[in-house]
C-alpha cells in the first residue's frame, strides 16, 4: 500500500461507463462532486441522447475540475468482457488514493448517510477495498417527481437490501474487478463496509434503459455466455408492473 504524505491531499477517482444516460448523469455528478476529485466516464460514442451535455453542465455547476470522458465503443453490441477489461486498465493506471468503480445508477457512500464523511471516512480506511452493501431503489407511492438539480441521495428512500459489492479500492494494490465489478478477481483485505442504492428502477425512466439500452443491445457474446441474463426476456410491461409492485416498499433510511 503506498504511504500518503501528510502535507499531500488524498485522491479519490471515480470510473464509470455510460450510454444514454442523460437522466442519471448530472445525479451521479452531484453525488460524487463533493468528495470526488477526477471523474472518469467511459462513454459510448453511439449514445443517441445528450449524456455528455449533461455531464459537463451539472460538473462546470458543481465546480468538478477533473472530468475525463473517454470515446467507447461496442461495435458489435454491449460485451461485459469488454467493459471491464477496460475498467480494469484504468484502475491499474490510476494515481488516484482510492478509486470508486460503480454503474451510472449507482452512488455509494459511508453508513448511517445522515451525517457521514466520504473524504474522511476514507483518510481513516486501513484496507485495500471497501465493500458496499446496496440497496435496490424503488419509487415509494408518496415520493416526488425526480429532480436532476438535487443531489440523488435522499429523493429515494424505499426498496430493499440486494447484495455487497467491492466497490472501491487501492489501486496500486493491485485490485482487479470480475464481470460487473460484483467481485474482485483476487480477494483483497477491507476494513469497513458503507452502504450504496442502485438506482436502476428508481422510476419509470428505467423502462427504456432497460428495453433498450440493455435487452437490445447485447452482443452475441454476452448472450452465449449468459452475461445479463435478467434483461434478456425483459419487456415494459414487466418492467411497469415490478415498479407499481414496490410502490409500497419499507423505508431504509
């Protein structure tokens, strides 16, 4: 692990890959600005929306000095082999102290949320990885329309636990993440666990993102190697009826 001096700020990088993600981008923006110092976003060129107008509005807003988007492509459809080969490369070149490897529609952060300090949280982690047990986020029947002008945070507050990822590491200790970032391909030691929501169905703007941008645009890779198989049979209608079956979920926090 390699010593921080003491007179030396600690860097964090985020690292995320994105397409069509014009609703989520400028939320993750606002969840990680505060206590993130460079963003990397990898950013398929064939996105059909304005993500990277959204990216850079909400970061000039948030005063982010670093956003790094990386042209990223699948020619032949979404290859999770591919995704994280690249992921992988940029964690083994990142300087950063700590690098946070997450989905567009996922924001993680030290637990209890109220009150919790990313940046010192982190300035006192021990460990090479810190896991992040999520939640799967629903919108409650009394919940607000979104607001893209707000940090994403506390606008959702309902669902349920869906399982631990490695969320963030060490770089330099040689972290490398397995398909989907669900787990590290050596086993790294860790010392604390914060708390993440996964966004994914957070409301009906998921019913295209997963029809669309994920069902129909699987390589035939992905799909001989069974890589998604949870959006391959996906359609609005069963996507509309798991929103309206959690509209009732209990609080989390």
């Amino acid at each position: 692990m390699r010593a921080r001096r003491k007179d030396r700020r600690m860097e964090i990088e985020v690292i995320t890959t994105m397409y069509n993600e014009a609703f989520l981008a400028p939320l993750f923006v606002r969840h990680y600005a505060p206590w993130v110092d460079r963003f990397t976003v990898f950013y398929d060129e064939s996105t059909i929306d304005d993500t990277r107008g959204e990216l850079e509005t909400a970061a000039a807003q948030c005063g982010v000095k670093s956003l790094d988007i990386v042209p990223n492509k699948f020619p032949h459809g979404f290859d999770n082999v591919k995704k994280i080969r690249r992921i992988n490369k940029a964690v083994r070149k990142s300087s950063a102290d700590f690098v946070v490897c997450v989905d567009a529609d996922e924001f993680v952060h030290p637990w209890p949320f109220e009150g919790a300090n990313p940046r010192d949280e982190l300035a006192k982690e021990t460990g090479n990885v810190v896991y992040c047990a999520m939640f799967n986020i629903y919108r409650h029947a009394t919940d607000a329309d979104i607001d893209k002008t707000r940090p994403p945070l506390f606008q959702r507050r309902h669902g349920h636990d869906v399982g631990v990822k490695p969320c963030i590491v060490r770089p330099d200790c040689g972290a490398q993440f397995g398909v989907g970032c669900h787990h590290l391909l050596v086993p790294k030691r860790g010392s604390t666990t914060w708390r993440g929501v996964h966004w994914g169905k957070a409301d009906d703007f998921c019913v295209l993102r997963y029809v669309r941008d994920r069902r129909d645009r699987y390589s035939d890779e992905n799909r001989c190697r069974g890589f998604g198989v949870h959006h391959f049979n996906t359609t609005e209608e069963k996507i509309l009826a798991e929103l309206k079956a959690h509209e009732n979920d209990l609080k989390l926090f």
